[in-house]
C-alpha cells in the first residue's frame, strides 16, 4: 500500500538511498555483492567498500566485463547488483546483458544511473534517452524507473527476492518526495494517484512529481485527469491502463526518455494490441542526442519542465 505524501521538497539522493537498501540487504542476506565500473565516488559505493569489502568489487572501467563477472556470481549462487551510468549499464553491454544474463537465465540487478536530463555536464556521450528501449527489446527483463527515495529504497529490495534480469533507472541526486515513507509497491503494477473525468496521464521516474503538477494545473483550468505511476514499465500494467482508459478523450504519456520504444511507445502498443482508437500524445524525446548543461537547463531544453509539458499537453487538448 502506498500514501502520497504532502511535503514536495527534495529528498535524500539516490544514490545514497541505493547504497543504505545494499547495506541493509547485506545484513540478512550473505549473498548479495555489489559491483562497479570504477565509479564508486559518483555512486557512492565505495561506502560499501568501508563496512562490506568482501562483498564489493571495483572492475574499472570495463562495463561488459562487470556483466561477465556478475553472471559468473549469479552461476555460482550469489545475488549480484551492478552500477554505472545508465548508458554503460545497457547500450554499451547489451549482448552481455542478453546472453550471459537473461538467455543464460543468470540473476543482475542493474542500477542505471543518471538517466536523461540527469547527465548533467557529463553531456551527450553519457545521456541515455534509449535505456528502456534497449532493454524492453530483451525477453523477460524486469524494468523499473524509481519516482523518488522511497520508492527507489523498495525496488532494490524487491530486486533482491527474486531471479533474472532487473534494471532500474534513476537519478544519482536527490527528487522530489511522492510517497510517504513506508509506502509498498507491486512490480507490474501502476499506482493510481489521482483520478479524473477527462485525460489520463501515464508518468514514470522523476518526472511523476512534475505530472502531479500538471494534474492540478488542468484541473484549475476545469481539465481532471487521471494520473498513473507506471514505475515498471515492463511487465506494464495493461489491466490499470485500459481500465483507466475507459471514456478519456486521450491519454498523454510522460517520460524522460525517447518518445521511441519507452513509456510512450509501451503505452501505443497497448492501444494498437486492443483496437483502441484512443488519442496518444507522447511527451518525451524526439529524435536527439544528449548536451551538456546543468540538469536544470536540459530539462527545459528538451521541454519536460512542468511549464512546456503544459504548453504540449494544451495543444494536445484543444486541436
């Protein structure tokens, strides 16, 4: 069961969350070993280097191989969770995270960070706007995009109770509270979080708060919508989703990520699969790389601020 909190400030970075959910899974569960690329500053892992040294390992900067050796672990009855940024933990492994992962049915969990606008400075060469997209191309992969800390903390041990390849996105630094603390969640399921008569408004990841937002912004201007957190995004939630679609005059999905092959295109295969002539607004990437700039500005560059979603989602509405 989950409760929307009140208070929307910015919470506990994430990846200090990530780090706190490992050391605690490594209390009670002697097989969980945490690996990174050579960035255990940026993720701050090198903290689990201090209190658990025989459960960490440091590859260097040798993604592919750091696959290899946790499908080596898996085989051999551990429960492995890799690090790095969200480009390197999918575009640059895929085959390893295909074959010595899923087809070899070996148990890696992924945190993929920094997705999006999230790269910050780092710039174009580590923005992943097709991590999910790569990913859901993989049979029986497990893909999640965490909303805020608290959801972020019950994903990684989620992850922890079960076999096969999971992913989850997020940011390295802190997001807006959605959830108060203590909130349960399902995989496969979307959380609805608000209700309305007119849109449905399908979000993922970081921008869920934003979505909220917009939610209010509507319906100050007489426009309810419906609002779902849609945090795995594969397996999707088709039962919510179609359920929720009942009598929208469309549904706007939301995501920092390529409107190709994400939340969006996830979402438009539901309506194709059911013959459902709904009208789709995609709110996301287009057809463009990543840049540097402070996470601020790349948010409003590629116009998922709160402020150009509305401008969107009003031309959406009123064409």
């Amino acid at each position: 069961m989950f409760t929307l909190t009140e208070n929307h400030e910015t919470g506990k970075e994430l990846r200090a969350v990530v780090v706190d959910a490992l050391k605690d899974l490594m209390q009670t569960d002697s097989k969980v070993v945490a690996l990174d690329a050579d960035l255990g500053g940026a993720s701050k892992w090198t903290d689990i280097a201090k209190t658990n040294p025989d459960r960490f390992i440091n590859v260097g900067i040798a993604e592919a191989n750091m696959v290899g050796v946790a499908a080596g672990l898996s085989l051999t009855g551990f429960t492995p969770f890799i690090h790095t940024f969200g480009p390197f933990a999918t575009r640059r492994v895929l085959d390893q995270v295909y074959l010595s992962g899923a087809y070899a049915k070996n148990t890696i969990n992924i945190f993929g960070s920094d997705p999006g606008f999230a790269a910050g400075h780092n710039g174009g060469t580590h923005t992943t706007w097709e991590d999910v997209a790569l990913l859901r191309s993989i049979p029986d992969v497990v893909i999640c995009d965490a909303a805020d800390e608290v959801q972020m903390d019950w994903i990684i041990k989620e992850f922890s109770k079960s076999a096969g390849v999971h992913y989850v996105r997020g940011n390295r630094k802190g997001v807006k509270h959605v959830y108060e603390k203590g909130s349960t969640f399902e995989l496969g399921k979307g959380n609805l979080l608000k209700t309305g008569e007119d849109y449905l408004l399908v979000a993922a990841g970081q921008l869920v708060s934003e979505t909220l937002e917009l939610a209010d912004q509507l319906a100050a201007n007489g426009v309810t919508t419906d609002v779902i957190d849609m945090f795995t995004i594969k397996p999707l939630d088709k039962e919510l989703l179609l359920e929720r679609l009942a009598g929208k005059k469309g549904v706007i999905t939301i995501e920092n990520h390529s409107i190709t092959g994400g939340l969006g295109s996830a979402v438009a295969e539901v309506l194709a699969d059911n013959g459902l002539a709904v009208p789709l607004k995609r709110i996301g990437v287009n057809e463009r790389f990543g840049q540097v700039g402070t996470p601020e500005f790349l948010q409003a560059e590629f116009g998922l601020t709160t402020d150009k979603m509305l401008e969107q989602i009003n031309q959406f509405i009123n064409q």
